[in-house]
C-alpha cells in the first residue's frame, strides 16, 4: 500500500488482484443485481486510487478501509436505484448451471437476509472478518458488529432450514 | 443446523470473479500498462464461433433451382424442323429491285460540249464526259474494258461525274459500262481514227 501512495500502478495492479475476486462477490451478493456490482467494483477500486493518500497504516486494515468504501458505495448506489425494478432470477447470475441444490438455496437465503444483516455476515462469516474489521467496515461499535453477526447467523440458519 | 454446519455451507460462498471489461476499465483508468492488464487479467477471449446458420428456404430453393434447369434444357434442345407446306408458300423477293441505270456521254471539241449520239464521229483530242441517272441512290463503277475510271456513290436522279477520257487516235472501239446494284448501262463507242 505505501508503494500505492506512492503512485506506483504496478503495486495497485496487484492490490487490486488480490482483492478483486472476493470485493465483487462481496458486492454482487450485497446488491443482488449484476450491472450495479459492476459499477460499484470500478467506482470502489477508482476511489481507493483517489484516496490513497489519505489511507493511514494505523487506522485499520486496508481490507476493512476497502470494504468501507464498497460498503459505503453500496448504500449510496442504493438510495440512488432504490426505483429500480427488481430483477428476478439473479441466483442464475451467482451460481453455475450445475451448481448443487444447497449451493443455490444458500443463495436464496443470503439474498432474504435483511441489508444490514447481510453485510455483517457476509464480511464475519465468508469473508473472516473480526469483530474490530466489522465495526471499523460499518463504522458500528465492536458490541454493534457482534450483535449483528450473532443475528445475522440465527436468521441464516431459520432460512435455510426452511427452504 | 448448527454453527459448524453453517459454516461449512458457507464455504461454498467463494470469491467471483469480476467481468473482463470491468477489470480492464478500473486498471487502464488508474494507469496500469496494457502488459500488465494482459497479464494480470488474461488474453483477450476468442470469439464465439457459431457454426453457420442453416437456410430456412434451402430446399424450395434447391428444388426451385431444378426446375429451372430442366425448363432451361427444354429450351435449349432444338426441335425438329416444321415441314412446310408446299401448297402454302408465298413467293417473296421474285420482283425487280435492281436500280434503273442510264448513262449520257458528251464531248468536248475544240471548246464545244455536245451531246454523243451513236455513230457519230469523233476526232483524236476529244474528252468524253459522262452523265448517269438512276432511279435510286447507288455506289456505281464506270469503266470501259477492265479500266475503271471512276467508283463512287450517286444520288437519285441526273449525275454528271468528274471525270473526263481524252480520246487517243488509234483507238479500238470499246463501250463505256456503268455497274450497280446489279443494274448496267453502257455506251458503245466506235474506234478512234487516226
């Protein structure tokens, strides 16, 4: 990151292969549409390489400042497509064809999961997210992060218990 | 289900990988060279090649063809010539279409032009000079033996012809025949004394 503020594109080059993968699923799953997880990929990553110097080693993970701005781009993208239709069908987008049955409930239950559940437990629980990276992500208290995930985890389970 | 069985579902909830496009644009934005894109996110993929799309109409055109062939044959193999009937036919082409041709000879003698009238006298140093009629324009030849004196197109009606025969003394009588069309008019003119 300190070669990235120097203004090195090779050393974001490889920032940005090391996070894109599990950024863009983190966002795909938290928008549940395919062309806004796009947008909100590139305005995340062309963020980070404006704001660059402002990251302080510090203040936290670049994971969980990454995860912030993304977070951040979520909620905003979403006051901004709030009228959009919904788009039905996404589970196809997420998960392959021959994807077992179970792979495509898990998806249906994420996708039930509450916004502000989600992303808790999504960062806690697929992404391996400590209680301190939660908080500093959802700029929330650490009792807040772990509350949060606690329930996010018991709605998980009702849900895919029930499909 | 337990946390230890959440937690292995969930596993199954992997990183995705972002589209091509989307990671070209973010890198090329930031300055990354176009090497470096390539490498970091792959070769551009090879397009799709979809085998070529069956025609709808390809057997009424394949039949469609055939028959347009054989009509083609039918109308390209002679026939048998019809026999005519001889009771039936209609002469054509028996009348006279060949031009009428007359030919008028003068001489210049001793400074005076008169016309040649058959049998008369003429003198050595006499120029004969010619006048054709005929009744429809015409390419004629004049000529008196095998020498041709003049060729040339006339209209319809009287010529006079630019041309002039100065008679030589010794001259064995020869007439002066103009040709065309098929139609001849001559001139006979006697021997030329000495």
């Amino acid at each position: 990151m300190d070669q990235v503020q120097q203004g090195s594109a090779d050393a974001f080059a490889t920032l940005f292969g090391r996070h894109r993968a599990p950024l863009y699923g983190y966002l795909l799953r938290m928008t549940r549409r395919a062309e806004v997880a796009d947008d909100l990929f590139q305005e995340t990553f062309l963020s980070v390489h404006r704001a660059r110097a402002t990251w302080v080693s510090g203040g936290g993970t670049f994971r969980s400042w990454l995860y912030r701005i993304a977070t951040n781009a979520v909620r905003d993208g979403g006051r901004r497509t709030q009228r959009r239709p919904e788009v039905f069908g996404l589970e196809v987008e997420l998960v392959s064809n021959d994807a077992p049955a179970d792979r495509i409930a898990l998806e249906r239950a994420l996708g039930a999961l509450p916004e502000n559940l989600r992303d808790a437990f999504l960062l806690g629980t697929v992404y391996g997210f400590d209680h301190n990276e939660i908080a500093s992500t959802l700029e929330i208290s650490t009792d807040n992060a772990r509350a949060r995930l606690s329930r996010a985890r018991s709605r998980m389970r009702e849900l895919l218990e029930t499909s | 289900m337990t946390d230890a069985e959440l937690d292995l579902k969930l596993q199954e909830l992997g990183p995705v990988e972002p589209p091509r496009g989307v990671q070209a644009r973010v890198l090329t934005a930031v300055g990354v060279s176009d090497a470096r894109v390539a490498a970091l996110i792959g070769p551009e993929p090879l397009p799709l090649r979809m085998p070529p799309a069956r025609p709808r109409w390809r057997w009424p055109i394949a039949v469609a063809s055939v028959a347009m062939a054989a009509a083609a044959l039918y109308a390209v193999v002679p026939s048998p010539p019809e026999r005519a009937q001889p009771d039936a036919l209609v002469p054509r082409g028996f009348g006279d279409i060949r031009p009428s041709l007359g030919l008028r000879v003068a001489v210049r003698s001793s400074g005076q032009v008169e016309r040649l009238r058959p049998g008369q006298a003429y003198q050595p140093g006499d120029t004969l000079l010619f006048r054709v009629s005929s009744s429809v324009p015409v390419d004629i030849v004049l000529r008196r033996g095998d020498a041709v004196l003049y060729r040339g197109a006339v209209p319809a009606g009287d010529t006079d012809l630019p041309v002039g025969y100065t008679l030589e003394a010794g001259e064995a009588a020869a007439p002066f025949v103009v040709e065309g069309s098929g139609a001849e008019a001559r001139f006979d003119m006697t021997a030329v004394p000495r």
